[in-house]
C-alpha cells in the first residue's frame, strides 16, 4: 500500500516560540499550505487560484502529541476523511520526515461555496479527485527529505 501524499516543509525560526517549538497557530498555516498542495496535486491549482472552484474553512481541530523544533523537516501526509453534499474534511497528519510518530494531526471541515459565498454541492469531477487522493505523491518545500 503507498503513502497518502506527501507534503514536506522545513521549520523556519521564526515559527518557534519561546520554548523553542513550533507555535501552535502555526499548525494551521502548515494545514493550509499542505492542503493547497494536495488540491494542487490532484489537479485543481488552476481552480482554486482563479477563484473558479472556492470553498471556506469552517472548523480544524488539532492535536498535538510531540513537539516539532527549528530547521526539522516536517512531513505532512494529507487525505481525505469525510465527504459530504457540500462540505468535505481533510485530515493532515504531521511526523518528522522519515518516522512514523505522528507528532499532531489536524481535521479541517470545509464547506463548497459559489461566488457569492453561498453553500452549493461539491461538483461531482472535485468529489471524485477527493475521494481517489494523491497516493504516492509527494511535494517537497524543505529542500531535503532528511
């Protein structure tokens, strides 16, 4: 069985607080940019940076089990939880590159919205990306894998 996809990203400094860890409202900028590239990779960047395909974040909850440090290598394997009439969830996973310890986790609830910011139904081509993933596939930010 392969991976779920992959998103690699290096901890910067200035993401540390002052016990020397990632700050914990980082995680949700990490979701953010993992996510983007998992779209991204399943085939819709075009789409979500046009505006043609939108969505809004409506809950994410995150648990944390260990702490993550300044320049590590932070692996974030994305997939998709729950599928629904016009939301979605994406669950992100956070280890150290290349350990199976997850450190935290993160659930993001989003909702499908048309321009005018009101709820519509996922189209069913979206759906279907959703629900197939991006297995194996990985985009790598931090220059390293190790």
């Amino acid at each position: 069985m392969s991976l779920p996809f992959r998103y690699y990203l290096r901890v910067r400094y200035g993401e540390c607080d002052a016990q020397k860890v990632v700050f914990n409202a980082r995680y949700g900028e990490y979701v953010d940019l993992a996510i983007s590239e998992f779209l991204r990779a399943i085939g819709y960047g075009a789409e979500m940076a046009s505006g043609e395909l939108d969505f809004q974040l409506v809950k994410q909850t995150t648990e944390w089990k260990a702490p993550s440090r300044f320049d590590e290598v932070l692996e974030c394997r994305v997939f998709t939880r729950h599928l629904g009439n016009t939301s979605f969830t994406l669950g992100v996973e956070f280890r150290g590159a290349g350990e199976e310890k997850l450190r935290a986790s993160s659930d993001t609830v989003y909702v499908m919205v048309d321009r005018k910011l009101a709820k519509t139904p996922l189209p069913e081509a979206f759906r279907a990306s959703l629900q197939r993933g991006a297995e194996g596939l990985s985009t790598d930010h931090a220059a390293s894998q190790g």
